[in-house]
C-alpha cells in the first residue's frame, strides 16, 4: 500500500510517500527430499548446489518434494517425479501466486559418474614454410602475413587527402575575406 501525503501549497508544497508493507510470514521455498534412482540426497539449508556420484545410466529418475506446497509449485520446464537422460538437472520451485511477491530458487543437481567421458579436439591446421633443402622435414611454421604494399598506397592516400583538404580550407577562407 503506498500512501501519499501532500502538505503546503504552490513553491512550498512538499509530498511525503509512506510505503506501507506486509510482513511475509511464509518460509522461503526450498526441497524437503530429493531422490535420484532411490538415492536419497542430503539436503543441507541454503544450499542449491549437488553434485551426485551415481553409476552410469541411459536415465535417471527423480522425485522431490516442496516443503510448502500450498504457495509454491515446480517451474513448469521440471515437475518431479520425472525421468530424464540429463546429467545436469534444475529443479525450480516458483510461488503458484506471482504477484504475492514471494521468492523463487533453483536446485542445480549435477550427476557425477565413473565413467571417462571422450574429450574431442578440433583439429588444428597449420602451414609449414617449406626449407631451403628442399625438404618437407624440418622448418618454422608461421602464418601468413600480408604485404606492407597496400599500408604504403593508404599512407600516402591519407597524406595527400590532407594535404588537399588543408588547400581547398584556405581556398574557402580566402574566398571569404
């Protein structure tokens, strides 16, 4: 509630706004339980962060639950219970009234396995300058570079485009006395 109070008038009229707010008396939002695949996760307060050691799977199935299901809801993207292949899972708990003004969070749970994931590289291209042998072995490998010709040509554009500018400037000023 917003209550605005004006006192004086003309130059000397001066308005105070009180903002009158209702004390929240729900709790934040938060999981209660968390399980993966029958695993119970040990949550701690105020912590959003998991990681998870599972053995590896095709899928994971999660169930979890809010302690407050009366104001807040899972964000429609994740609802436990759910299965999913993912090994990087967000649970959101969002307020079932937007406009009550309450907090939202997001779980981030990430799935550690044992097994090595295969890391692929691009592949690197380079050139190698050919060595006065004539061999292919051996040689410095470097980019390639461009000719300073076309620095010189823009060097001297530039010069003589001030050069010209500074007579027509004169020419102009002459012209006017």
């Amino acid at each position: 509630m917003l209550i605005e109070i004006s006192v004086g008038e003309g130059t000397r009229l001066v308005k105070y706004e009180i903002q009158v707010v209702r004390p929240n008396k729900i709790e934040k939002p938060k999981l209660t339980k968390l399980t993966i695949d029958g695993e119970s996760i040990p949550l701690i307060d105020g912590v959003t962060d998991y990681k998870v050691e599972l053995e590896d799977q095709d899928s994971y199935f999660i169930n979890a639950t809010i302690n407050d299901t009366d104001n807040y809801m899972f964000n429609e993207f994740l609802v436990p219970p759910i299965k999913t292949s993912s090994k990087e899972i967000e649970i959101g708990i969002i307020p079932k009234n937007p406009s009550a003004g309450l907090d939202s969070i997001t779980y981030h749970i990430k799935i550690v396995t044992d097994t090595i994931e295969p890391i692929t590289e691009p592949p690197q291209t380079t050139t190698k300058k050919p060595s006065s042998s004539g061999s292919s072995s051996g040689g410095n490998i470097e980019n390639p570079k461009t000719g300073s010709t076309p620095a010189i040509i823009v060097g001297i554009m530039l010069v003589s485009s001030l050069l010209l500018s500074m007579h027509f400037y004169n020419k102009n000023i002459n012209g006017y006395n």
